[in-house]
C-alpha cells in the first residue's frame, strides 16, 4: 500500500473551517506528521496526517452512508 499525499487546498476542504494558508504554515511548523516539501515549494500532505486531526477516516463514514441508501436512491 503506498501512501495518499493531498496538497494543503484539499486538505482545507476536508478540514472544517481551514484555510490552504492555515494547512501551509502547519506544515512549515512540523505539526502535520510526514508533510514534504518539494523543491518547487509545494506542499504534500499525508493521508494520515488528516485522519490523525480528524480522529476518523471520513472515507469510512463516506462508505457507510452509501450503503444505507435505498438502491433506486429514493427516500421512503
């Protein structure tokens, strides 16, 4: 399995009330475990890193409500 980088506007988006800027400076500081720069200057953010603020993958509760929808997608 090989890890998931997301840039520091995705990770905003998943992020309640985060901004890209908040993600960047988070990153320069060490407080994302496993961030990377690039030599351009880009930010790599983990997977990891964002389940481990969130305390959940949200991949998993994405999963769980699919399943629970009615197959024609029509609520009763």
């Amino acid at each position: 399995m090989h890890a998931e980088f997301l840039s520091p506007p995705e990770v905003a988006r998943i992020l309640p009330s985060t901004t890209a800027l908040s993600v960047r400076r988070w990153a320069a500081s060490g407080r994302l475990p496993g961030a990377i720069q690039l030599p351009n200057g880009r930010w790599q953010i983990p997977w990891s890193a964002v389940v481990e603020i969130l305390g959940f993958d949200p991949r998993d509760s994405a999963a769980g409500e699919s399943e629970s929808e009615d197959p024609d997608g029509q609520q009763e």
